[in-house]
C-alpha cells in the first residue's frame, strides 16, 4: 500500500472552475442525436417529452449538463438552420454527413427542439455553424432568428414557430474542423473566411461570442496572426484532443491503461500550450479563450463499419471505468488550468464515442463517466485550490503520479476535494490536511474489481458510486484508504 499525503491550500486560489468547462457536444452522428437523446420513426417507443427520451433528460439533468454544443462536428459544415424549423412534415429530408456517415436525415430536431431541451436540462446551448456550405449571410440570419427582438420577417418566423422571445444564444462556433472535414481549408483562407463572418455576425449582435476553428501550432499562429488587426473578431480558440489510446476498449494490458492514463494527463499541457501560442501572438491586447470543445477517448472499436451483434451503432464503444478514471484525470487539469480554458465539451454525450449515457432500444444505462461528471458536480462554480501531493509516480510513468488531485471552495464556504488513485495493483493509504475548521459531511469512491467494469442494459448498475469512510486523523485532516482504480469525493463545511 502506498502512503499519500495531501495538503490542500485554502489561501492559494487558482481561478473559478466555470460552467462551461462541464460542457457536453451532441452531434447528429450514429446515435447521439437521433435515437439516444431524440426519438426517430424507428426508435423503442419509450416515455418522452416532446420527441426528447425522458429517461436521458432526467439523467442529464442530474449529472449537470451546463453547456451542449450541437450540431456538430463535422455534420455542422453540411448543416442548414433553415431546413430545422417550421412544421415538421414540412422540414425537407437532407441527406445528413458526418465522419463518413451518410444517411436520411428529416430534420425533425432542429433549432427550437434543441432549444427547448437545453432550457429543460439547464445547459447553455453552443450552435456550430455552417463555413463548408454556408454562407456569412446564412449564418447571420440564424444570429437574427434566435436572437432578435426586433420585429423583422425572421423573427416574425421565430414568434410564428412557437418563440415569443429571443433564444438570446451567446455562444457561436464558425465552422468546425474547417483545416479538415470543414472544406480543408489552409490557415489563412480559413482565417480570411472566419475575418468576414465574424465582422458581419457582429453588426447582427454585437453581444455573441465567437468561437474560431483552431488546430496545431503552425495553424494558430497564422490564424491569430492574420487577425491581429481585428481582434475584436474572436473571442475563443478551438481545438480538440481526442486519445486513442494502444489496445482497444477491453484490453486488459497494464502498459494500455497506464498509456492511456498518460495521454489523458497530457491534455492539460496541450491546453496550456494553446494558451502560450494565444499569449504570444496576442499579447495583452485580447484575452481569447481556449475552448476544448471536443475531448475524450476514442478507442479503435469506435467506427463507421460496426458490429451490430456489439453495439448499437457507429462510433460506439464500451465505456468503462478505466475511461471514467481517465476522464477525471482531465477535469483535474480543467480545475489547473481554469483561467485561460474557455469552455470544453466531452464527445459525445449519449451512445457516441465518450458518451455518460448509452441506450439499447427502451434501455439506458449511465457509464462511470456519467458518474465521474456527478461526483465531480460540486466543483462547477467554485474557486480551484492548489493542491499538493506527495505520491511516488505511476509505473511506467515519468511524470504521472499514482495519486492525484483537485480541490474548490464554493460560494457557501464548502471544500470539495477529489482524489484518483490511478495504480491498478495498490490500494493508497491518504491522509488530506488543510481541512483545519472544516468536517467531513459526504465522502463518495467510485470504483469496482476490475479497471474494465462497465455499465450494460444488463447491469446497468455495475459501477456505481458508494458511501466511503474516512477518519479524523489525530495530526489533523483525514485518513482515507483508496482502492487501487479508484476515484474518490470529500466534501467538508464549516464546523
Ligand atoms: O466527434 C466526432 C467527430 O470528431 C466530429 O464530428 C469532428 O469534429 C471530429 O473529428
């Protein structure tokens, strides 16, 4: 067993740990939008509110979800705003493409259905608009439908369509992927297109932010570079960090796990160093945010061609708890690196990818990512806290630690501490100090016998999280043991 000690520090704050970085991306790919969170003709009849399955509102709302990107991805580049709205029998039938994916697409959840279900869940919505096929004008008459209160022929259409009033959506996303998917665009034709929307959207509301498509380096500079004379244009970076780790989903190899666990951990820095290219080629003159706005694992079995007799659709994956650990890694980071992070968004948030909730037909289950998310829900909000571990390093590893860990303050004074232990061999004997004036009310471990657990219709309660013990330590602070793969939540208040 290994003995752990961490001291967190109540006086050193790093900076809030917003909303927006518990973010969540639906796209209209495999099952995520069609099928998981939205019924289609051939979908289980099962209980929902307006199209929307019930059981995945719930479970949304209580993991939280405060922000959802949609809708896309790369399906956002073929995507017309207009064909999503007004009567359903009415909305034309697209082919709908994304990924390599090809297939009929009735529109029936368009811009106000998103919309209502983000209200419902109490995410703020994120819209991606079209550069591929679209047009400055198109994405400007999307600005003026959602967000106007003038009265003019689009808004008259909004009122006509069911909203009296402005959706007032802050966050929009020009283009996704534009270097790829998004019309292989080179940076500077990308940075001379994103120069005329952004000029045009901001002369339809000068109050949206503005999410430009970023890459690698060598993009973001000339990106930045060419905007350097209009910088009012762009508010957030954005760039994805996918892991796809060696092995695939189930395979049970130490060296896979750790590898993964290091790539996970390495998301941090690929944020910070966004942050430094931002810095240099900006300097004071602009604070733009790096938005993550697509993360997480994607592992080898996630793709187009899929085994029906497996899973339930394209780019699905069995998600288990090795993953939620390796996700927690990265909150850890978010926490670290919250004042120059902008937003982030896990991909995807039902069925596809590194999804907290899968459904098979009338079945739903919460993956232990979904419980990662909820466990790590009293942080949304607070104040990060530095933290300091002494812990010996993972094998394998020359950085990553067996143990590490994040702390907030929130508005009512509570501390909220979660601590990984990532070895897959050892249990962690820790002992957290810096608590002084401060009792434990609620201490939550998530793990199970095996790294691989994972959540099925079957057994959708597997990997659940459970009551832990922790004791007053005579020193001061508490004493805890953490199973090895295990990830843990403290939260304590004021005696
Ligand atoms: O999340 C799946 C896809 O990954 C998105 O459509 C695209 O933006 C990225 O390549």
């Amino acid at each position: 067993m290994e003995d752990v000690r961490i001291t967190i520090k109540p006086d050193v704050r790093i900076g809030t740990i917003s909303p927006r970085l518990y973010g969540h991306f639906a796209e209209h790919l495999g099952r995520c939008c069609y099928d998981g969170l939205f019924l289609k003709p051939t979908s289980a009849p099962v209980p929902n509110q307006k199209g929307f399955r019930t059981d995945v509102l719930e479970a949304l709302k209580n993991m939280p979800m405060p922000l959802l990107r949609w809708p896309g991805g790369c399906y956002a580049d073929h995507y017309h705003w207009r064909d999503g709205i007004g009567p359903k029998d009415q909305r034309p039938r697209r082919l709908g493409m994304s990924c390599g994916e090809v297939v009929e697409d009735d529109n029936s959840l368009g811009t106000h259905e998103f919309l209502w279900f983000c209200e419902q869940t109490g995410a703020e919505p994120y819209l991606a608009a079209n550069v591929g096929t679209g047009s400055p004008q198109e994405m400007c008459d999307w600005v003026e439908y959602c967000n106007s209160a003038l009265d003019t022929t689009l808004t008259r259409l909004r009122r006509a369509n069911g909203a009296e009033k402005p959706f007032g959506v802050k966050l929009w996303g020009v283009g996704n992927e534009n270097w790829g998917c998004g019309g292989n665009f080179d940076a500077r034709d990308y940075a001379l297109e994103y120069r005329r929307y952004a000029t045009m959207l901001r002369h339809v509301d000068p109050h949206i932010e503005l999410v430009a498509c970023g890459f690698d380096e060598p993009w973001n500079r000339t990106l930045l570079q060419t905007l350097r004379h209009h910088l009012d244009t762009i508010d957030h970076l954005s760039v994805h960090r996918y892991w796809h780790g060696e092995g695939g989903e189930l395979d049970p190899s130490e060296k896979v796990s750790y590898r993964l666990f290091t790539e996970a951990s390495l998301t941090e820095a690929f944020v910070q160093q966004t942050a430094d290219i931002i810095r240099v080629e900006l300097g004071e003159r602009r604070r733009v945010g790096v938005a993550l706005d697509e993360w997480g694992i994607w592992h080898p079995e996630a793709r187009l061609q899929f085994d029906p007799d497996k899973r339930g659709g394209p780019y699905e994956q069995v998600s288990t708890l090795r993953d939620a650990l390796a996700a927690a890694i990265v909150l850890e980071g978010f926490h670290r690196q919250c004042r120059v992070l902008s937003l982030a968004n896990l991909a995807q948030v039902v069925n596809v990818l590194h999804a907290p909730i899968q459904t098979r037909g009338a079945a739903m289950w919460r993956t232990p990512t979904y419980h990662v998310f909820q466990l790590h829900a009293p942080h949304i909000g607070a104040t990060a806290l530095e933290v300091e571990v002494h812990a010996s390093l993972l094998p394998v590893s020359e950085e990553l630690r067996c143990v590490t860990a994040t702390a907030s303050l929130d508005k009512e004074d509570n501390l909220t501490l979660t601590v990984l232990n990532l070895h897959l061999d050892q249990s962690a004997s820790v002992h957290f100090g810096g608590t002084e004036g401060r009792v434990l009310f609620d201490a939550q471990l998530l793990t199970a016998d095996n790294p691989l657990a994972h959540n099925s219709a079957e057994k959708p309660d597997a990997v659940v999280p459970q009551p832990i013990k922790a004791t007053e330590s005579t020193q001061g602070g508490y004493l805890v043991n953490l199973p090895k793969h295990s990830m843990a939540t403290f939260r304590l208040k004021r005696r």
